[in-house]
C-alpha cells in the first residue's frame, strides 16, 4: 500500500512539473496567437481559417509517438485553437456576439456552443441583432434559421435578403427537447395554458392538444419561461429547455413534448466579413418572371456537377406576386468551378449574391 502511495504521489509531481512547462509554453503560444491576429487584422482576414486548421490538427497528430492517446490529444488540440479563436476575437475586438431573446432562449443555448469567452448581448427582436452586427456594436449574430419540424424561420431569412452588407459565416444543428415547466409545487393536471415561443408551441402541438390546452404566444421559450417564474400561477406553464427550467427555478412537468423525436433547430452566424473557404456556400438570386426561369438555374446547377441541398422561396417586398430564392449548394466558393458558375447564374438569374460560405459540422 505504502508503495503504491509512493507511485501516486510521483505520479502526481510529474504532473504538476508538466503543468509548469505547459502555463509557460501557453502563454508562449498566445502570444503568437497574438501577432497572428495582427497580422490578420492589418490585411482584414477573417479570424478563422478552416483549412489551415485542420493541416494544424493533422500535423500535430502526426507527432503523437503513441496512437493510445490519439482521440485525447485531437480533442486538445481543436480545444486549444478554439481558445485561440477566441483569443484573437478579444484582441480585435470582437467579443461580443448578439442573439435575440434572453438567458436560457435556444438562441443563447446554441450561442453558448458555438462561442466560447465572449461576451452574449441579449436584443429584443431579430432585426436588431442585424442591426447590432451590421453596426460594429456585436462581431456575429446567431440567430434560428429553420426546425426540423416547424419549417423555416421566414423573417429572419427576409432579414438577410433585406441587408446586403451581412453574411452567413457559420452553420449550427441544435438538436431541440422542448419541455413543460411549471412553477415549484404544480402537477400537470394543474396546467391550463401553455406558454411559449410559436415555433415551440407548434412543435409541441401534439402535446398539447392531447391535454387540451389554451396556448399564449411569446417572443421566445426564455422569456416565457421566465414569465411563469415571476407570476406563480401552477396553472400556467412554459414550453422550454431543461437548462431553462434551471435557471428559473421552475419544475419539470413533463419531459420531451415534441412531436418529432429528432427535433433540430438550424442556427446561422451571420457577420460582416464572408468566410474565403468552405464546404457550403449558399446564394440568394432572383430571376424574370418567366416561364422555365427557375427550372433553368436548377438544370445549370446540377449540370455543372453542384448537388443543392435545398431550395426556398419568399415574396419580394413591395413587389406582389414575385419572388426571391434562396439555395444551399455543395462545395467550396473558392474553387475555380464554383467561381464558374456563379459567372454562368449571372448570365441567366436578373440578380445573384452570395449569402454565405461556411463549414456544415455536426453538432457541437
């Protein structure tokens, strides 16, 4: 026993001798993270580079002289250059990332994935977190893009066809279990009224109908939640994530009330600097209201070898019975094929942008 106390407490200044030579090592890499960021912002790169990142997590995995550590030593490696990014973000002043709603909203939740060391400013509505992005007082916006169930999020899609100066830089699948809270000491028999974001209330619907519920529409689950908290009435519950449920103090009355088991919210980034690689790009295009218009830009995509993973149309403002189009194509905006077909869409759309180029990851 007395042998084996001896191991460990070994083992264990090793550890702290290694931790020494790594805080020095640390600030030694930070500070050329620093310069680095520099760089970057007298050229205006933007601070991530996908590509190099991966040949940075590659080479380095290279070195490993024992393969049992692998996996260990990947997931360091991503963590420590996410700490980087983040470090470079405060650096040029860009720590401060916008989402709509309040403390606990499936905003924030995905925000808090996507982001690390930055500081969440909580806005009213969808349209100020552009306006907060588009004005320098926010670095990048995360905002619900589309449900797995519900469909799409069609004002802030209108948002990003209304401001040409915001792009989509990054994409994020959250998955989604909406929940009923309700203040401490309620049943579920109690409950009359359901609370919560439409997106969440429709998503719910099933649930809800099976117990026969009047429903209230609020900006977001946070604040809905948040609502119940403060009124105390065991009559009224909230439809809202479990770390919602936490935060407010309210109990959890029923578990996973989504109609659809693989409930999932698509998030965007959206920044003022477009991303120069990725493995997505998508393009917001209008087209003469002609017959064979649209079927031409679909023929032309495909034919020059682009798989499009989806399609969606909204009505033009102030422009009745017209339309604009948003697709997600496949593949990288900086190959010279993409570059040649956004020349040959030019010749057939009245109008094309690029919206965003970014990374599809699983979720985080």
């Amino acid at each position: 026993m007395e042998q084996q106390e001896n191991e460990l407490e070994q083992a264990r200044r090793e550890i702290d001798a290694v931790d020494a030579e790594m805080a020095a090592l640390f600030c030694r890499r930070m500070d050329a993270v620093r310069r680095v960021a520099a760089y970057k912002q007298a050229r205006g790169l933007p601070v991530l580079d996908a590509s190099r990142e991966e040949a940075v997590v590659a080479k380095n995995c290279a070195r490993l002289p024992d393969e049992a550590y692998a996996e260990y030593y990947e997931d360091f490696i991503r963590h420590t250059m996410g700490l980087s990014r983040a470090f470079q973000r405060a650096v040029l002043g860009m720590g401060t990332v916008a989402y709509q709603g309040v403390e606990g909203a499936f905003s924030h939740i995905a925000l808090t994935r996507l982001f690390r060391h930055v500081r969440a400013q909580a806005y009213p509505t969808w349209a100020e977190v552009f306006d907060a992005v588009a004005g320098g007082d926010a670095a990048y916006g995360v905002l619900p893009f589309e449900n797995s169930h519900a469909g799409d999020v069609s004002e802030v899609l209108d948002l990003c066809y209304a401001h040409r100066d915001i792009c989509v830089c990054d994409v994020y699948d959250l998955p989604v279990s909406q929940n009923l809270l309700g203040v401490p000491g309620a049943h579920l028999s109690d409950v009359k009224k359901a609370v919560s974001h439409p997106q969440a209330l429709q998503q719910s619907a099933k649930f809800i109908r099976s117990l026969g519920l009047e429903t209230q529409a609020f900006q977001n689950t946070a604040a809905a939640a948040k609502s119940v908290a403060e009124a105390g009435d065991k009559s009224v519950a909230a439809i809202a994530s479990l770390e919602t449920a936490a935060l407010y103090g309210l109990s959890v009355l029923a578990e996973n009330i989504n109609t659809s088991e693989t409930n999932t919210t698509r998030f965007i980034v959206i920044g003022r600097r477009m991303n120069a690689a990725g493995n997505r790009f998508s393009l917001l295009f209008t087209v003469d209201h002609r017959a064979g218009r649209l079927a031409r830009v679909m023929q032309l995509i495909g034919a020059m070898g682009f798989n499009l993973e989806c399609i969606k149309s909204r009505p033009m403002p102030n422009v009745p019975w017209e339309y604009y189009f948003y697709v997600e194509v496949v593949g990288d905006l900086s190959a010279e094929k993409s570059k040649e077909l956004l020349d040959t869409l030019s010749g057939v759309c009245r109008t094309v942008r690029v919206l965003g180029v970014y990374d599809r990851q699983a979720a985080r």
